[in-house]
C-alpha cells in the first residue's frame, strides 16, 4: 500500500472525485469539504491556505484509490474506503501526524478497525463520541405538513440563529467551544444557507441549514427546534419544505446525518422520504 500525500484540494478532487461518488451520501463529508476547499483554492489561486490540512490517498499499485483521509486544522480525521486498508492507514498516519490526530470519524466498520489499531499504536483510550445514520432523500413522501412557511433567515435573526447554533452544538455535536460563531452564522445567512420554518403567527419555531454541495447531492444540517416548539411537528415541515427546495434547484438527492441514538429525529426523517443508506461513528482520542 502506497499513500500520496497532496498539497493542493484542486488535485486531491481530481484524484479522489469519483472514487467517493461511488458512494456519494455516505461519503458527504470528505467530499463536500474537498470540494469547498477546492473552490477557495481556485478563488485564491493559491495553496497555502491548505499547509495545515490533511489530504491523503492511499492505493496499489497506483491504481484506483482503497482509501482517503482528509483532516482540517483542529478536527478530527476522516477516512473512507475499504477495510483492507485500514491498518496500513492507521500506521501511515502515526508516522506522519502523531498523537496529533485528536479522533477519528466515518463508517461504522472501517472507523472502528482504524480505532483499534490505533490503540495498539499510541496505547490511548478510545471513547465513542457518537453513532450516526446517514440518510439519502431522492423524492418526497406525502404527508401532513404543519401550517406555516419556510423562510430564509435575515440578519434581523442573527441572534436567534446564534442561540440554536450554540445550543445544536451543544447538545447534538458535544461541543464546547463555539469559537468564530457570530462570524460563521453571519457568513452562512448572508450566503442564503439557513432556513427558518415560521408558524402561522409568523414566529420562527424551527430550523435547517443548506450546507456542503456534492456531486450530484447536497447536505442538509443544524436541525433545530426550540424546546417550547418540539413535538408539533415544526422539524418536519422545515426539513421536508427545504429538501424540496432543493430538489427543485436540480440536486438529484438530499443527504442528511442523523443521532442513531434519537429516535425522534430519525423517525421525522423516514416520514419525509429520507432513506437509510449506511452507518458512520465518531471517536476520541485520549492519550494517556
């Protein structure tokens, strides 16, 4: 197994592209992130905005990729591909990065066969930070929408949009640090990616973000809903009234990760249309 490292997002896509297509939904977060990086590259014309990420392709003989691994400054790894791979991964990547790789996330199985082997190489403590699903929509079931409309988020709701992120990061993502948060909300609501579900009062009772554009697909992300507003089925005309929006656009499927420990969420999604297509988990490393 030999891993190529690359220093340029345009050049990773072009080499990785299609062997994350193959399995486009599952494979949304290494790939969306690729391709965002790849659009600022070629916006700056530079790469050395990329000196601190991690792009590497691992392959036989130089043929089609087994395996790709993508990490941004402060986050964990990605990884994807086939498990065959995983342990001469986990070995490249001790080598080159360290105890520097703070965890670890994609599929279910390869995820936990990286995991073990790293134990075995940095003797730390692996904690399970979440099980996720993964859902693709294609077409919209018909059901019964709760009255209201859907609506793009103004800066008039910066502060609103603020509190749900935080409290989404929170209690959904464990995170802590909410660092350039007002910035990042201000970025994504003048760019037209966050929705607002208004009830028939015209108040704001839920909300979905348009996040990372794929291939063919494109992410839908930060479902939120107010504790005083949950339970009247505000998340599911949100998600559904912007899924559709979407598909209108032109993207031929929605894909969407989801707690696989919230039965709520997950059952607000299968009514919609939403179908399971794989299993990914999240993993800490604490080293000892």
């Amino acid at each position: 197994m030999k891993f190529f490292r690359q220093h340029s997002a345009v050049t990773m896509l072009k080499e990785a592209e299609n062997f994350l297509v193959d399995n486009e939904a599952e494979h949304n977060l290494p790939l969306g992130i690729l391709k965002q990086l790849a659009r600022s590259e070629r916006k700056s014309g530079q790469t050395s905005q990329l000196k601190d990420v991690l792009m590497v392709i691992g392959k036989e003989d130089d043929s089609k990729p087994k395996i790709v691994l993508v990490r941004t400054p402060q986050r964990n790894l990605i990884i994807c591909g086939h498990k065959s791979a995983v342990h001469d991964a986990a070995i490249w990547a001790y080598k080159a990065e360290g105890i520097a790789i703070p965890g670890v996330i994609g599929c279910s199985d390869l995820v936990t066969d990286f995991s073990e082997k790293w134990k075995e190489l940095t003797s730390c403590n692996v904690v399970k930070v979440m099980q996720q699903k993964i859902y693709q929509l294609a077409s919209l079931r018909d059901f019964k929408r709760t009255k209201g409309k859907l609506c793009y988020a103004n800066e008039d709701d910066i502060a609103l949009i603020m509190s749900w992120t935080e409290d989404f990061e929170r209690d959904t993502l464990g995170m802590t640090d909410h660092k350039d948060l007002e910035k990042n909300v201000l970025d994504e609501i003048e760019h037209n990616r966050v929705f607002l579900w208004k009830n028939e009062n015209c108040t704001p009772v839920s909300m979905a973000k348009r996040a990372r554009e794929l291939e063919n697909g494109v992410v839908v992300n930060f479902v939120y809903t107010a504790d005083e507003y949950q339970g009247q089925g505000y998340a599911t005309s949100c998600v559904a009234a912007l899924s559709e929006r979407l598909l209108q656009e032109g993207f031929q499927f929605c894909s969407l990760n989801t707690d696989a420990e919230n039965p709520t969420s997950n059952s607000i999604y299968m009514k919609i249309g939403y179908e399971f297509v794989g299993d990914a988990i999240e993993y800490r490393f604490d080293y000892v």
